[in-house]
C-alpha cells in the first residue's frame, strides 16, 4: 500500500491540489492512500480523492513529517504542492524502492566540498541516468521510503521554527542515520515529474531563506565530514 502525501503551505498553490490528486489517481499504480496537510489554519479545503487534514497552525515544514505519521501506506511518496506525476511516476519509484534500501528520488544534489555555497551543489536528475545514482540529499519533491525508514529518523527533525525547508532537514536525519539516498532513472513525459505553477510564492515568503538554508546546509555537510572522520579511525 503506498500514502503520497501533498504538503499545502500556501493558499496560491492551492489550485494545484485537484491537478496533483488527478495525475496519481491517474497513473499506472495509483496510490490507495493521498493525504494533503492543509497549514492553511483559517481556511477549510476539500479535494475529492484526497483525505485534508486541517491544521490548527501552519507548522510549515513540519508538516511532512507529521502528515506521515498518520498514513496507512507501508511506502510514503512525497510529493510537492508544484509538482505533478506522470503516467508511470508512481511505479518507477515504486519498482525501485523494492530493489534499493532508504530513500528513492527523482531528483538530489550531491556536495562537491564542505563549505562550498549550497547553490552551487550540483543537481542530480533521474531524466539523465541509466542507473541510479547516490546523492547527498534530495531535493524533497517527489520521493519514496518505507514507512519505518522515515519512522526511524522522526525523532532527529528539528520539530521546531524554521525558515528552512524540510528537504535539508530530512537529508540530515537521513544522513546521520546511515540511510541512503538514490536518484532513480525516469523517462521524461513518462516517469518523471511535471512543474506546475508556483503561485507567485516562489520557493519561501522570507527575506533570509537562501541565508538561512546555506547555514544548514554547511552544518549538515561538516556533521557528514565528522562522522566520516570517526568512521574512518574506528
């Protein structure tokens, strides 16, 4: 059984939402279980496919984690309110996390040095593989797990303020907890990700984001160097 859960953080995207639930219900192996997290605590939404969950605060990129802990799916695919399947994205994804341990992604960036600036990561697209490829995190769009491996890194997310997206977050929980994180191949048009419009919203409201996303971005890549150290004299 698979959950694809939908974060909803901004009422500008919410005409998204009917497109998203029609283009996995759409596909060759539609979810049994979609679930929307809707931080959007003073307007009630309903999309007909779609379980909403009402939030009594926008909890922001906390809600993935949260959202997750209620689904019924023995594999979590989650999915970005700007970003749609295609007919066989949910499969692909699917085929591969039955072949490969920890998180399964169509797209990442893996990290070139400790303190180089996280824009300059490079990226990671599955539209350009043969095989797939480790990375040193996902960029959160649209990925697949076991339940249990996101159960297993819960308790390491910074359930707290932030003007950080949750994909930084996740990948340093992932990383500190030896899970893998792959790039899977797709087809374009048929097995990857289709953009859809971002609202106006861009990718945060705050004046500080890309500051404050570099910040984390450099402390999870010295904490990787760190445990690689001590892995390396054990």
């Amino acid at each position: 059984m698979i959950t694809a859960i939908i974060p909803h953080y901004y009422a500008e995207r919410r005409s998204n939402l009917m497109i998203i639930v029609n283009s996995l219900l759409g596909g060759t192996l539609p979810p049994s279980e979609i679930l929307i997290w809707n931080n959007e605590h003073n307007a009630t939404i309903q999309v007909s496919g779609a379980l909403v969950i009402q939030s009594p605060r926008n909890v922001g990129a906390q809600a993935r984690v949260v959202a997750a802990m209620i689904a019924r799916g023995e594999r979590l695919l989650f999915l970005d309110n700007d970003m749609s399947v295609n007919d066989r994205t949910v499969e692909n994804l699917y085929q591969w996390s039955l072949k490969l341990d920890g998180v399964v992604t169509l797209e990442g960036r893996e990290r070139p040095t400790p303190l180089t600036p996280y824009q300059r990561w490079p990226k990671i697209y599955g539209k350009g593989l043969t095989e797939p490829r480790p990375v040193f995190l996902s960029l959160g769009r649209g990925e697949m797990m076991r339940r249990s491996v996101l159960q297993s890194v819960a308790f390491d997310f910074p359930f707290e303020p932030t003007t950080v997206m949750d994909d930084l977050h996740l990948s340093n929980c992932f990383m500190k907890r030896g899970v893998s994180v792959n790039v899977i191949p797709s087809k374009a048009g048929e097995s990857d990700l289709r953009d859809l419009p971002m609202g106006g919203v861009g990718l945060c409201r705050t004046p500080d984001f890309v500051e404050n996303r570099n910040r984390v971005a450099i402390t999870i890549a010295c904490d990787y160097e760190a445990l690689k150290s001590q892995a390396e004299s054990a």
